[in-house]
C-alpha cells in the first residue's frame, strides 16, 4: 500500500477497490462501504494527524468509554455528481457546526474545521467513482465522533476517535409511512440534549417505535414529555403540516434536532411564495384541521429522503387517512426544487451548493 502525504493528511491507498464487486442498481441502504475512510485521533488535549486509510474494522478495549457511558456523536451528509461529473455537497458548513454542538453537549472535544473540510474532500477525490451519476443515486457520508479512552469511572474521555465513512446509496423510497402520535414515550425532554445527534437519542426510539409499527405505523410524532400536547418530530425526522394553504413546522428548541433540510424546506417554500409558520403545534390543532378540512398534507424531512409524505397518523387508538400526494402539492414541489440544487440542475441563489 503506498503512502501519500496531503496539506494535513497522511493518505495510506488500498491496493485493490471493492467497487467491481458492487451492483449498484440494488444497494440497500447504509449496507456497502467505499475504499477508504478518515480516522483522527485525540489525544493529549488535541487532535493528531489525520489519516485516510482503507476501510477496515477498528480494534477498541472492552472498557472503551463509548460503550458504558454513550459519548458518541454522529452526522449525515451526502454527495451527489452532475451530468460533467463535478462533484457536490448540499450545505455541508452546517454538518460540520452541528456535529461539534452536539459534541460540546456532551463533553467531547470539537473537531477543527481545516481537518474536517480537507479531510472530507481528500476522501471523496480518492472515492470519487463511487459517487454514481443519475437523479436518486449519491453517496451517503458518515462522520461520527467516539470516545476511545479505557476504563469505566463515570467521567468523560480524554481520547477520542473522529472518522468518517462513506456508502453510496439509491433514491430513498420510504413506502407509504403512517405515524403515530405519541401519548406515552418521549424522545426528549427540556434541558436534555434532543437538539444533539448523539447515538443514544436514536437508540431511545426504537422500543416505542417498534411498538407502534405493531399496530400498524411506521413512525412516531413525538411529543414534547411535560404534556404531550405538542407535536416535535417525526421518528428520525423534522415534521411540517400544511393547513390550508398555509405550511407549519415547530420551532427548534433543546429537544428538537435544527435539520439541514428543514432549513432549506422553509427557505424554499418562502422563495415560492408559500406562507410559512414556525410555532408551537398542538395535537389538538392538527385533529381539527383533519376534521375540518384543512389538513391538506403531513410530511417529514431530512438527509436521507429530503421529503417523506405521511400518508397517515394515528392517535390514541383512532386512525385517519390523508389523500396521497400529487405532482403539485407542497412536498413534491419543494423536494424537486431542492433535489435540482443538489445535483447543480438549477440556480443556486443561497449559496448552499460546495464544489469539492
């Protein structure tokens, strides 16, 4: 394996790529890994020399403070490649932001932004025929962060590990998603760290989520956990309503994730003259609106689907069904506009595309 050494990163190539042995057109998601993968380590009150090396297991002591007190902290992003085979990243400075807020939250060092940046564009270079050309097909980047020090007194790392992982990935089809509106189960609760992406805000929703998808939902809206009167997120993903002709979405908080794509959604929907609300959203509103008409669509948002239209919800045992979406509700609108920014189709006036 040759060595090859960029402004900060120490590069070690695999001899031989996986790619041939890849069928492309039936990738399931998250499940195929690229060559190659960035590895930092902290140690010593700072971060050491970067490293992009083939993919591979990582050796870690049993008493590694990730596995007993849950330090690890997480990102998802993704590149895409345009018709002259340039290749794009969709906002990627507010990946790099969260994932060092959510690390402050929970004692872990931030990671500095020249390593992130040129060790992000170094590894998509190297990988860069993975990166397959077409609407629907990306590749799926993985940056998280772990504590690697030994031993299990309750106390924070000082040695960590930050990497990053690539998977190329497919059009995102959810089927026909049906949530359930919690009245039980909390994802989180004020004063907590529900605004981070920390692995155990994940782990934490799959029993009620398993729960519900028993009685026949794919998802959960959560609820805030004090009353379980308004609505917060939808299983892994920022929620909007459309009620009338108006477009509602709840404001972030210290329990609610700042998605990247329920950012652009918003700004998106105003640039197309929609009336868009961020405010509190009572259960009871949505139940009215359902009743009288006006709830013309729900939907989520985020990295992996841009736009999941939900089709149906659930709450305390009664169940109602919406009209499926068509090519000129807000959902389909909004998502176009979004996937031609991303795949540089289409002008980019916000400045969100990065050329790598």
């Amino acid at each position: 394996m040759g060595k090859e050494t960029a402004t900060y990163i120490e590069i070690e190539k695999r001899q031989t790529s996986k790619i041939n042995d890849v069928d492309f057109s039936n990738l399931a998601f998250g499940s195929v890994f690229t060559d190659h993968m960035f590895v930092c380590d902290y140690v010593d009150g700072e971060w050491k020399t970067p490293k992009i090396i083939p993919y591979q297991p990582i050796s870690l002591d049993p008493s590694a403070r990730v596995f007993h007190y849950g330090q690890a902290v997480f990102e998802g992003m993704k590149a895409y490649k345009d018709e002259n085979d340039d290749i794009w990243l969709f906002r990627p400075e507010e990946n790099f932001n969260r994932i060092n807020k959510s690390s402050e939250r929970l004692a872990m060092p931030e990671f500095p932004k020249d390593y992130f940046f040129e060790g992000l564009t170094t590894l998509l270079n190297l990988d860069k025929e993975w990166i397959q050309k077409g609407i629907g097909n990306s590749l799926y980047i993985r940056p998280f962060a772990i504590a690697t020090e030994y031993g299990v007194s309750a106390s924070p790392s000082n040695k960590y590990r930050f990497m990053i992982i690539c998977s190329p990935a497919q059009s995102y089809y959810g089927g026909e998603v049906r949530v359930k509106i919690a009245d039980h189960y909390s994802r989180a609760a004020s004063g907590g760290f529900g605004y981070a992406k920390a692995a155990g805000n994940y782990a934490g929703q799959f029993y009620p989520t398993n729960l519900a998808q028993k009685e026949g939902f794919q998802q959960i809206i959560w609820t805030d956990a004090s009353t379980h009167e308004y609505l917060e997120e939808a299983g892994t993903m920022n929620i909007f309503f459309r009620i009338g002709d108006t477009l509602v979405t709840c404001p972030i908080s210290d329990r609610i994730l700042d998605g990247v794509t329920r950012k652009s959604v918003i700004t998106v929907a105003e640039d197309m003259g929609i009336n868009v609300e961020v405010r509190p959203i009572k259960v009871q509103e949505i139940l009215d609106a359902y009743k009288n008409g006006e709830l013309k669509e729900i939907f989520g948002s985020g990295t992996a689907a841009v736009i999941n239209p939900i089709l149906g919800f659930g709450y305390k045992g009664d169940k109602w069904e919406l009209p499926k979406v068509d090519d000129d509700s807000y959902s389909s609108k909004i998502k176009q506009t979004i996937i031609d920014i991303q795949y540089n189709l289409a002008e980019d006036k916000h400045g969100w595309r990065y050329k790598v």
